[in-house]
C-alpha cells in the first residue's frame, strides 16, 4: 500500500460495536494509518455521541449489539443527518442466524442505510478496501 493510501490525514472515523476486541483492534490499526477514531461501545453511547453534534467522516457499525437491529438504527440517525456521510455495516448476523444481508442494490441500501455490508469476521484490510473506496484520497 502506497503512502498516501495509508495516510488517512486525521479524516475521523466512527466506529460502533460491543466488541471490545473488535474495537481495540480496529481502532489501533486506524490510528496506526493516520485516522482519527471515535470509539462507541454500544448503541446508546453511539446515540449520544450523535447528539452530540461533533463531526466525523465515515461510520463502521455493528449490526446487532443491545438489539437485534442496533446498526441499523445507528445508521438511519446517521443518514438523517446527513445522507452522503459513508457507513460500513459489519455484522455476523448471518453466521447466527442464518438472515443475510446486502447493501448491493439501490433498494437494499435505501432500507439499510448502510453504504456497504461486510461480514465477520473481517480483516483489516476488508475495512480500509471500502474506507479508502468511500472517502477518496485527499
């Protein structure tokens, strides 16, 4: 990866999950590549993280955390927001329920307010694949 692929210029990211290992992980890989990272454990802290106001470029968001369907709520306020700012749906749903998810179509999309759908487990590299083809290289 070139240098300036790597470098994300302090862009900020979101990232939402209960995964404390996914989290750390996560977060250490990105500020590691020159994000700045906004970590939310859950749901109700990503709610009041939004209230908030503050600024940020791009979401990764689990799906199912307090609730069956927390990502995608977390994903609606923040495409109500503003509905051009990126979201990574990461979920295992499907490995435990057997429920799939996609984000491929227009339609999907407009229902799942997520940019794109990646399974879990993923790899760092899945993750910045689509951060770097959703927030283009300044």
């Amino acid at each position: 990866m070139s240098e300036q692929m790597r470098n994300g210029n302090g862009r900020r990211i979101l990232i939402v999950d209960d995964d404390v290992d996914f989290l750390d992980i996560t977060e250490a890989r990105l500020k590691a590549d020159g994000f700045t990272v906004i970590r939310c454990e859950g749901q109700a802290a990503a709610e009041e993280f939004l209230s908030k106001g503050e600024p940020f470029d791009l979401a990764i968001v689990d799906l199912m955390m307090e609730f069956m369907d927390s990502g995608f709520v977390i994903s609606r306020k923040i495409k109500k927001i503003d509905a051009t700012r990126p979201v990574i749906m990461a979920t295992g749903v499907e490995a435990e329920t057997g429920l799939g998810f996609d984000a491929a179509t227009r339609e999907e999309r407009s229902w799942i307010q997520a940019d794109v759908m990646l399974e879990k487990p993923l790899r760092y590299d899945q993750i910045r694949k689509h951060i770097d083809m959703l927030l283009p290289v300044e």
